[in-house]
C-alpha cells in the first residue's frame, strides 16, 4: 500500500492484484484526519442530518412496508407488535440502492478498512406504544478467540446506523461504550442492560447517523409507552473477498449441501444440521 497526500485526506492504495496490474483505488473523504483517528480511539462517530428529512421520511415508509408485508412470513424476524429485522434490503426495494454510495461514510469505511468493500443493508423496526422494547448491551461480531491465533483476520467492520424517526427519552437512547471495541476482553452478560462506567448516550433526529466500529458494545433503553416509531436502517461495510458464495461459474443443478444442512434422516423437516457442519458451509448467525 503506498499511502499518500493523507493530511489532504486522500489516499492511492495500490492493490496487491497481480491480474489486474496492481491497480491504484483512490479514495478521498471530506472527514478530516481528526476525526478519522478519533474514530478509531473510540469506536463511534455521531454523523448528523446525513440523511435530509425527506429522505428520511421516504426510506421510513419503505421500511415499514417490508415489515408489514414479511410480518406473516414464516422465517420472518419479528416479535410480532413489538420489533422487527428486516435483511437484504438492497434486494426489496430500490429507493434504498442510493445509499451505497452515500458519503461521507463510504469514503470513510473505504479509508479505515480498506477500499474493496460490499454493502449489506438491513433495517430494525421498533413498533409505537410498545413498553419495554430494548436491545440489552452487545457486539456485532463476537468471533474473536482467546488465545488470539497468529493469522487471525480481524473482524474489523464499521456499522452506519441511520435513524428514520426521532429518538427520545420515549424511544430510548442508544447507549455506547467507547474504546470497548478494542477491549476483547470485556464480557458483558447476555441480556444485561445495566448503566457501565464510561457509558455515552446519544439521542437522533430523523437522518441523524452513528458509525460505529462493529465490536463496540452498544444498547438500547427500554422504550416507554409513549414512544413512537423507531426504524433505522444498518449499513454493514463488509471486506469484498468475505462472501459465502462465489457468485461465478457453472451454477449447481441442486444445492446438494442443503442435505447436509438439515440433520440426518429429518431433511425437509426444517431441523436444522449440526452447528459446525452449518458453520463449515458458511453460516453465521449471532
Ligand atoms: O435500535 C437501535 O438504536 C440499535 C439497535 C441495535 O443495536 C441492533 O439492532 O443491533
Ligand atoms: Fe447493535
């Protein structure tokens, strides 16, 4: 990697791509050196009105309607009145494709991870009038062992978290800790919600946005009775050579791997394999 003009914030990486004749990927950001290496100290970045108001109105709408349109579903992701997972946005609805290049925040994935990226898009839906929805404190990508393996690769992600709707004392802010996703070591209870030293709580308006650093722990306050719609949409900034499928060749005629998948003697029942051959074929869920 040559890296130059980096006070100007822009860097030439020269890729490592033999059959490409070591191509040069320029990238250029309007965030300062500042703030990217304030980035990096503490996990997160408070990006507001990255989205203006309409926008964020319109991408509301289409996310609530993929969450009433799924919500009968049978692998659909919801508590049902409460909250809901929406996944593959990219995929349902093209008013969301303009967000993969939504800057500063590509410019600055691209800077801090590396200039091949891919963009999962998903979207979380939090019901109004709904006492008590939260997501109690964690990490998006716990895969890191301990001892650490001399070739581990990192899971280094940044996550664009971008609220569609105002998010108040009702709602319940978004709490973080920084500098935790450099803390492996931390280990906070499945389900705890408890305050942590250090913690900072952000409130949003509609098209307000946080990056954060996919390992930094991070919850919600429980909603109160009174709080609104909460929808935000999660932009995952994903290494472009992390895929589970190849996506070229001569396609399979069947898929004989989804025997493999479901356990012995059960296939078509829905019971799935065991975790490790599921694992060995590409699954990862958390
Ligand atoms: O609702 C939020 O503000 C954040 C939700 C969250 O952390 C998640 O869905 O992983
Ligand atoms: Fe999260």
């Amino acid at each position: 990697m040559r890296a130059e003009g980096r006070a100007g914030l822009q860097t030439d990486f020269v890729l490592n791509d033999q059959v490409n004749d070591y191509p040069i990927r320029s990238v250029e950001t309007v965030a300062s050196r500042e703030e990217l290496d304030e980035f990096v100290r503490s996990g997160y970045q408070v990006r507001r009105r990255l989205l203006n108001q309409q926008t964020a109105e319109v991408l509301g709408a289409a996310v609530l309607h993929l969450a009433q349109a799924e919500a009968d579903h049978p692998d659909a992701e919801c508590l049902p009145g409460m909250s809901s997972y929406i996944r593959s946005l990219l995929e349902k609805d093209e008013v969301f494709h303009p967000l993969l290049r939504l800057e500063p925040v590509l410019s600055i994935a691209r800077l801090l991870l590396g200039p091949q990226r891919w963009i999962d898009l998903e979207a979380r839906l939090n019901h109004a009038g709904c006492e008590g929805v939260a997501v109690p404190w964690h990490g998006h990508l716990p895969v890191i062992p301990d001892p650490l393996p001399p070739l581990f690769c990192f899971p280094h992600q940044i996550h664009c978290l971008i609220y569609l709707d105002r998010i108040t004392e009702q709602e319940g802010a978004l709490c973080l800790i920084p500098g935790s996703h450099l803390n492996a070591g931390l280990r906070i209870p499945l389900g705890d919600q408890s305050h942590q030293p250090g913690q900072v709580e952000l409130f949003f308006e509609p098209g307000d946005a946080v990056l954060i650093h996919a390992n930094l722990w991070h919850r919600t306050v429980p909603s109160t009775p009174a709080a609104g719609f909460r929808r935000l949409l999660l932009l995952g900034y994903v290494p472009s050579w992390l895929r589970a499928d190849v996506g070229r060749g001569v396609p399979p005629d069947r898929r004989l791997t989804e025997k493999l998948v479901c356990a012995e003697g059960t296939e078509g029942t829905g019971d799935a394999g065991d975790a490790e051959t599921r694992e060995l074929l590409g699954e990862f869920r958390w």
